[in-house]
C-alpha cells in the first residue's frame, strides 16, 4: 500500500539546534543523538521505498531556507516537494510577497505556522494578525497547516487549542486548512471541527499511529474517512515505525488507504473540489 510523508524535516542538521529542542529531543521524545544529524538522502529514500512512501513533504523556512530542503526537491522532484514556514506575520506585506514569489519558483504544496512558536505565544490562530496570511493562502489556493495540541517544547501550549480554528473556518471557508501534530488534549474538540467543517483536515503527524486516541479511530472508520491524512514528522519518529503502526490500525483497507495517500494527494496535490 502507498503512502504520502506529508511532514519530513531534513534541516535539522544544518546548523546547531537551541538548547530547548535538545531538552525536548531528550526529555520529552526519548529520540536519540542522531536526530540532529545532517539527513543523507539516499538513506532517506531507502527508508521511503522499504515503507512504500511514494513521496516526502520537506519543511523549509522563509526567513532561513534550507538547503538540504531544496537540495533534495532539486535532486528527485519525483520524490520530494516543500512546505514553507518561517512567515513573519508581524510583517505580513513582505513576509506574504515572499511566500507567492516561492510558490511561484519552488514545488510548495502547502504553507505552515505554529502558534506556540512565534510572538512568543501569544497569538491564537482567531487573531486578525493571521488573517492576512489567511487572505493570501486562500488567493494562492495554498493549503495552510497549523499547528494544534500543546507542544513538546516547554512554551505555551493554549494558543493550539484548536477552537481557535472555528472562526477562522467560518470567516475563510475558501481556505484548504489542516490542523498537524494532532490536537492533544482536545482531541474531542479536534472532531467536531472536522464534522462541522468540510475546508479542514488534520494531520497526525508526530504521533504514533498505535497511541492514537480511539476516539480518532472510530472517527477514520466512520464520518472521518476522508478527513485524516497521514505524516511522521521524521526523524522525532522515523517512518520504520509509523508505516507499520498505521498498518497495525483496525481500518478498513479502504478507509486506510484514504489515510495513508489518499486524502493527502486529493487535499495536497490533487483536484480539490470541496470549496
């Protein structure tokens, strides 16, 4: 069965990490020393082809782009293309006339913001100081991705909550959204948004197929099967070990393809056709 990474970092490695992601890599994800190590990519596509892992979403930065990134989606476009974070949104004009000039020369499918790490928390994504970025996105028909649930990092984790996307969902229905790294704890919450609105995904990327609340579960097998879509946020969890988690899910075959490549290539590549 394929699958579509839809959230893969290979820039760790380019510069030291700060001393808070270190603690985090140790503390809180038990992941060893090489997860800060520079990614080599034939053993990233070794580990894609032995997991059936079609293609690869990149993170990359505009304040600070990352050349193993864009080193890779130069190297094999079959196989890898872009995400783009790194937006000032304090100064949306210049910060959103780079994002459309990249989109414009690089394969970007989709743009990303995580409100616990930036403005130093402070920001929920229901503040008009996103609605530019919202505008933009919804103008380039660029899926946005934010994140939602408390960080692993010691920051604050409230501005995730992602009822916080309610107006935003209500306000921008043009806007492709997704909600990545899952919702914990508001898993629940995380739900009835995606019942409520037909414009919003989420993403389970960071998270271990096997420890996914039931709650979740159910909702793939039933009105959810088109609504969650798969990522392992490698290398904080190699695809070794999610691809066979998310096998060992009890979902049908049909709605665990949706999960694995199907929802991603429609929301994130494919003819998207439920504005």
């Amino acid at each position: 069965m394929s699958a579509i990474d839809c959230l893969v970092n290979v820039h760790f490695g380019e510069r030291e990490q700060p001393a808070w992601m270190a603690k985090t890599r140790d503390d809180y994800f038990k992941g060893p020393k090489s997860m800060f190590e520079p990614a080599d990519m034939s053993a990233l596509l070794d580990e894609m082809d032995a997991n059936g892992v079609t293609k690869a979403v990149l993170m990359d930065n505009l304040a600070t782009p990352s050349v193993t990134a864009r080193k890779f989606v130069q190297a094999r476009p079959d196989r890898f293309v872009l995400a783009m974070g790194g937006l000032n949104l304090l100064r949306p004009v210049p910060a959103l006339r780079d994002l459309s000039a990249v989109v414009k020369d690089l394969p970007v499918v989709y743009a990303v913001v995580g409100p616990s790490f930036w403005g130093d928390g402070q920001y929920p994504p229901s503040d008009a100081v996103y609605y530019p970025l919202y505008a933009k996105c919804a103008e380039l028909d660029l899926p946005l991705c934010i994140n939602t649930g408390i960080p692993g990092p010691p920051i604050p984790g409230e501005v995730q909550n992602p009822i916080h996307l309610d107006r935003v969902c209500v306000r921008f229905p043009e806007l492709r959204l997704c909600m990545i790294h899952g919702a914990d704890p508001w898993w629940d919450v995380a739900i009835r948004m995606l019942i409520k609105y037909r414009n919003l995904r989420l993403m389970t990327s960071a998270w271990s197929p096997k420890r996914l609340p039931e709650s979740l579960v159910h909702f793939m097998r039933t009105r959810g099967a088109d609504k969650i879509i798969f990522a392992s946020d490698w290398p904080v969890l190699r695809m070794n070990r999610v691809v066979p988690e998310a096998l060992g899910l009890d979902l049908p075959p049909e709605v665990m393809d949706k999960y694995l490549y199907r929802n991603a290539h429609e929301f994130f590549f494919g003819d998207y056709e439920e504005h």
